[in-house]
C-alpha cells in the first residue's frame, strides 16, 4: 500500500531544512578567523609585501572568508602609507576541504571599493616594481603552495577601486600634483606568477574621462614588476589632457581627446600604434583652444628598461593638411628629452587658419589669412617642460584680409603711390624661427607684398605678444593705376624731376637701400615707425629742404613732399 504523500513531502522538507541549518551553523563550530595567519604569511610571501587581514567571518553561501579591512604594505622606499587599502575583502575558498578536513585552498580574491597608491619616483622606478619578488625564494613558494596551489589564483577582482598616481619631482623641479582614477574595475582570471594571464579594467579619469583595456600580462618580471610582458587593447573617451595625466602639466598642452590603443611588450621592447582625434587643442602656453578639431596617428617604439623611445611614423592631420612627425625621446625621472623632427609641405593655409592660435601665433585683431599654403621642417629639441622649436618656415600666396599694411606704413605708400585696400596680399614670406618658453625669434625675414614692395629683417615676439622688429622696405614704385613704373608717387616725382640738381639720382639709391622701419606693439595691435630721415641721407635731405621751403610757385611736388616729412607751405 503507497505512503500518503504529505507525510512523504513533509519528511523531505524537515531533512532540507536540517541541511540548510547545518550548513549555517557550519560557522558556529569553525573559527575562520584562526587561518589569518596562515593567509598573511602566504600572501606576505607571495608578494614581497606584508599583507595585513581584519579578524576573519565564514561566509558559507557565498564560498568564502570575509575581511572587513585588508592591507598591502608599499615599498618602504617610497612610503609609510599603504600600497592598497581595502575595507572589506572577499577570500574565496573551497568549502568542502575547509569544513570537513580543515584544509585551505584560496581560489579567489574579491575587492571592494580599495584604494591604491602609484608613485612614480624621480628616478623614473615605479612603487609596484618590487612586487612579486620573493617569488624567487622556495622557501616562499613552499609557505605559499598549501594555501595557493601552484600559486595560481582562479581569479582576483576589484570593484569600484579609486587609484591615486603621484609623480615624484626631481630636486628642485616644481611639484607635479597627482592624479586620481576612480570607478577602477579591475578583472583577472588564472592568475600566476610565471604565466600569462588575460585582464580587463576600466575607470574614470579625471576630467570626466573613461578608459577601458584588455589583454594579457605576464609572467610576472621577478626582477621589476614594471617591464613585465603585456599585450593590450583599448579606447579612452573624452580625456582632459591638462587634468589626466596624459601629459606633463607644465607644457601648456590642453584639449579633449578619444584614443585608441594597440600595444604589446616583451618586457624589453614597448611597441604602440595610437590612433587619436583632439577637441579644442592647444600646443602652446600662450595658445588658445583650435575649434577645428586635430587626428593624430603614432606608432611608437620604446625601451622599457632604458626608456627611450622612437616615434617611427606619425601624423598630425587638419583638414586637408597634413604634418609628418618623427623621432626619438628620452625619459629620464620627470623630464623627457626630445628630438623629433616636424614637416609640413605645402598645407593649405585655409585648412591652418584656425588652428594657428593653439600653437601661439596671433595674427593682427580682425584679420585673418585666405587662400595660400605654408611649408616648414622643425627640429623640437629639449624637454616636453621647455621645448625648443627651430627651423624654416614659409609662406606662398595669400593673402591677410581685415589688414592693410598699406596704410600702416603711410609715408612709404606716400612715396611710393601704393593704394589703400581692405587686404594684404603676400606673395611670399620666409624666416627661420626659434622659439623658446613661449618667445619667439625670427631671422633672415622675408617678405615680398605686391602692392608694396620687399621687406628683410629680423625681431622677436614676446610670450605675451609684444612685438620687437627691425626690417628694411624696399618699395615698389607704383603710377596711378597701381602698377609699378618709374614715376609713381613722390618717388617718382623725385626721380622724373630734372630740375633739382641730381636728386633725382640720390633718392633712387635711397629706395633701392631700402627705408628702415621699426615694428612694435602687440601681435593683435601692431605698430610701424618708418625711419624716412634715413632715407634722404647723404645729401638728399638738403636737396628735399629745398624743395619743400615757401615758394610763389604752387608746386605739387613741393606740397607733396611737405606732406610727407610734417612741412607745410
């Protein structure tokens, strides 16, 4: 005859829940906490750092031992504070051996809102370096193998992580202020020591950035944890250049940025291929944010131990032009040496226009530059704090609209017969350029305008933007018609006038040495003094004294010329 079922089904029950009970009190009759010990010294060993656990609680459902507080010690070389600090920690184990045999085998690590601490020293050696070094004694492995078998972690992972990296400055450098990355997520699987492991981590970076990566690392360099082998992929979304860290603070580089990032090391070599689009970009300590946005495109090479590096192809591109850069780099603690090499040829100038503030030039206050293409091959030398920029540049054919040098340069257009206009048309400008902290120097200046004639000269250009120029005017001599001729302007007056003893002779060597005219002001706000005594020496100012004295005759050449040197009939 069948049993009843409800007895059956309430036996079933009674035996669940006698089950369920013993394994809850499983806790009550274990002291979890007696294997702290155990587990610091495995860890200490493992590590090279004393590990320092909170008393110890069985968490049966959850298959592990929970700390409420967990400490990593740093390298006592660098700090008293630290390495890692978390407030609660989650030691995974295998149940069965712990309850019924008393056995200890750690599976996995679960980190909870921890706190890390990277610093960077002046010497360029990182904190995290030492990690793992006991890994070469076999008395630590041999402590270490009961708890952690074959010192592989099925996984270890930390959630919601804030990581501060402090950069140390060299002796007298000024203090570099650290960054902190929050939101870390941190994921690894079949950790070791001596094998390669897969990873994936994200977080935020400082100006409302993102970062995200994956890849494989290990094994582990005993020697210096910092070179160990690593293949990795991923993207950084919106990151603040000035706030992340990307670059040093002090060059005065800004803007917002989306990279992507391929890179592998074998723990001697670092190759990268870095693919970049930059928002508002700036270059320069007295630039300001581009509004045309700047792609960039770098595969870099890099010694890990020596930190030297070779930029082996790049570009920079905007628009339609396109500059090619190429190089080497030497770290050495917080200063970078550089010597990369800058090329553009021929770049469409209406591509550059609105690019030229972020790298500090300025032009005059409502003008702008149209049409034309611009041509240079810079050497950067120095450090990525003081970097020293030299080489040629050129322009070819365009045209400064909202600036006419014309009137700017009066009493030579006066002398010429140049007309006015709404613009500067430039047929070529050359020069070779040094710049240094923000200033900037010019020599061998060039400048061919049409509607006026040659210039050459030298003169600087203040970080702040003060002008101090020094060149020689070469008019043209122009008819009314604007096209150059021989009696054109007071010029031409002088040179066609028969009647005055030869002058017309002395003022034709005068304009082929050319008027000195000094350049200062501001880049926004120039100003121009031509030096037209200079041009009348050696006799012709007498000559020009006598063309300009009262006569009965209403002469237009005499009124001209009192015109031009402050007399008047």
């Amino acid at each position: 005859m069948a049993l009843p079922r409800r007895p059956i089904l309430i036996a079933i029950g009674s035996i669940i829940v006698l089950i369920i009970l013993a394994i809850l009190s499983v806790p009550l009759f274990l002291n979890a906490d007696s294997f702290r010990a155990r587990i610091e010294t495995a860890l200490t060993n493992s590590l090279g750092r004393k590990v320092t656990l909170g008393k110890l609680n069985l968490s049966i459902l959850s298959g592990s031992l929970e700390a409420q507080d967990a400490t990593i010690a740093d390298d006592p070389a660098f700090s008293s504070q630290p390495f890692l600090h978390a407030s609660s920690l989650k030691i995974n184990v295998d149940v069965i051996p712990l309850v019924f045999h008393h056995q200890l085998h750690i599976e996995g690590f679960d980190l909870d809102s921890p706190g890390i601490t990277l610093i960077r020293a002046a010497n360029g050696t990182w904190n995290y370096s030492t990690i793992g070094g006991a890994q070469q004694s076999t008395s630590a492995n041999q402590q270490s193998s009961s708890l952690i078998p074959n010192l592989t972690v099925g996984h270890i992972a930390i959630t919601n992580g804030k990581m501060t990296v402090d950069t140390q400055s060299s002796p007298g450098a000024p203090a570099i202020p650290p960054h902190t990355y929050d939101q870390l997520n941190l994921k690894v699987t079949n950790f070791a020591f001596d094998k390669s492991f897969p990873f994936t981590a994200s977080a935020h970076v400082p100006g409302d950035g993102n970062i995200s990566l994956n890849g494989n690392a290990g094994p582990v360099d005993p020697r210096d944890a910092s070179v160990t082998p690593f293949t990795v992929q991923g993207t950084l979304k919106h990151i603040d250049l000035a706030s992340s860290g990307v670059v040093p603070p002090d060059t005065g580089i800004s803007g917002l940025a989306d990279v992507d990032l391929k890179a592998n090391s074998n723990g001697q070599i670092l190759n990268a291929d870095v693919t970049a689009t930059a928002q508002n970009l700036q270059l320069a300590k007295n630039g300001s944010p581009s509004p045309k946005p700047v792609n960039v495109q770098l595969t870099v090479a890099q010694n890990v131990r020596a930190l030297t590096g070779q930029i082996q192809k790049g570009t920079i591109t905007i628009g339609k032009a396109v500059v090619n850069i190429a190089g080497t780099y030497q770290t050495s603690g917080s200063t970078t040496a550089l010597n990369i090499q800058i090329n553009g040829q021929s770049m469409p100038i209406d591509e550059l226009q609105a690019f030229l503030p972020s790298v500090g030039v300025h032009l005059p206050s409502g003008s702008h530059l149209q049409g034309g293409t611009l041509t240079t091959t810079l050497a950067v030398t120095g450090s990525t704090a003081a970097p020293f920029l030299n080489g040629p540049v050129r322009v070819d054919n365009t045209s400064l609209a909202g600036f006419d040098l014309n009137s700017k340069l009066g009493p030579i257009t006066k002398l010429t017969g140049a007309k006015s206009g709404s613009a500067t048309s430039i047929r070529s400008f050359s020069t070779n350029i040094h710049v240094e902290g923000g200033n900037i120097r010019t020599d061998n200046l060039t400048l061919d305008v049409p509607s006026l004639g040659t210039a050459s000269g030298a003169g600087t250009v203040s970080a702040t933007g003060a002008l101090n120029y020094n060149i020689v005017v070469k008019p043209t001599l122009f008819s009314g018609s604007s096209q150059p001729a021989s009696g054109g302007g007071i010029a031409g007056q002088l040179l066609g006038a028969a009647n005055v003893g030869g002058i017309g002779g002395v003022a034709g060597n005068a304009l082929k040495n050319g008027v000195p005219v000094a350049i200062g002001g501001t880049t926004s706000n120039p100003t121009f003094s031509p030096n037209m005594n200079n041009l009348l020496r050696n006799g012709a100012g007498n000559a020009i004294q006598s063309l300009t004295k009262p006569s009965t005759t209403n002469s237009p050449l005499s009124n001209a010329l009192g015109g031009l040197f402050g007399k008047h009939k």
